[in-house]
C-alpha cells in the first residue's frame, strides 16, 4: 500500500477505472472500513483500521499543489452496492459528488445497460509523471502486472480512452449520481 501511495504522490495525471467497488481514493472511511471488513479470511480489527488509516492518507493526493489531473470511471453497480449499509452508501455518493465538482477530477459513470463497453476485462489503472514516465495496470492484460512499457502503457490508455468516451459525460454522471441519491 505505500508502494501505491508514493507513487501516487509523484504523479501529475491519475486515471482510474473500477467495476466492483469505488476507487480507494474516492472512498469515505466508513465505506474503506465496511470494505475491508467484507475480507475473507476475515482481518483482525486493528488490521482494518490500520488499513482503512493507510487508504484514507493516500487522499493526499488530492490536496497536493500544483494538483494532478485525476480521472474516475466507476461501474454503476459500484455506486449502487450497499457496503456497509445505506447511510453508509448515502454519504459515499455526496462524497462522490463533492469530489466530482474539483477542478481537476473527472468523475464519470459507465451505465450497466452499455452494450459496447471496453472495460470488460477489469480494472485500468495508468499513473503518469512529470519526467514523461507512466505505470499502469489491469486485472485483464499482462497478467495483473505492473508494466511501464511505452507498447504496454498504449494499450492500457487506449482501453481507458474508449472506457471514458463510452461512460456518461462528466455532467451527466454527476446528474446520475443525484438521482441514486434520491432514491436512498
């Protein structure tokens, strides 16, 4: 987990896709808490907590100057999963919408009814930095693993790209987001 943190502490641009729960930096503790207490073997109290603390440090990030750009795509189910409850879901969706009003943050939702939909082999993550290096992975290519290789990283930003351009529009996503609030 500090491996991640320091990395993301160094990058200008992060782009995220998530679509089984919500991306760790959008989390509020109470969701990051209920989240890791769904852990099978279950964790012992005090390794949740010190988890929930490590995951709830990295939002660092968003305070950094001068701010990175970050870029969410989230499943709908993932906004739509009560983990940890309703009132739990209820204040991670404000906090979504909070977070989605930032300047540098695009937040977006990718509809469950897509019929085209490029992120179906699992999660994207591309982190890129100011020296013009980037890291990225996906649970569907290369094996889960780490790559940094201009071929590989093309791949995973390509499959990002169509992911976003096939997700509802920032201003949309935030509209969606409102009205799963008023159905709570």
């Amino acid at each position: 987990m500090r491996e991640l943190a320091e990395l993301e502490a160094r990058a200008v641009e992060l782009l995220h896709y998530r679509n089984h729960n919500i991306h760790g930096l959008l989390q509020t503790p109470e969701y990051a808490k209920a989240l890791f207490e769904t852990h099978q073997p279950a964790l012992a109290p005090d390794v949740v907590d010190r988890e929930t603390a490590a995951r709830m440090s990295r939002k660092a990030v968003f305070d950094r100057e001068p701010a990175p750009t970050l870029g969410f795509v989230q499943e709908q189910v993932t906004l739509e999963r009560p983990i940890g409850g309703k009132m739990v879901l209820r204040r991670q969706l404000e906090h979504l919408l909070e977070v989605g009003q930032l300047r540098n943050v695009t937040l977006q939702v990718m509809p469950t009814d897509r019929e085209d939909h490029a992120g179906m082999q699992g999660l994207v993550d591309v982190l890129k930095f100011a020296d013009g290096t980037a890291i990225g992975r996906s649970d569907g290519a290369f094996n889960g693993r780490p790559v940094s290789s201009p071929r590989d990283l093309r791949i995973l930003e390509l499959r990002y790209g169509m992911i976003r351009a096939q997700a509802l529009t920032p201003r949309e996503s935030q509209a969606f987001i409102e009205h799963m609030l008023g159905r709570l």
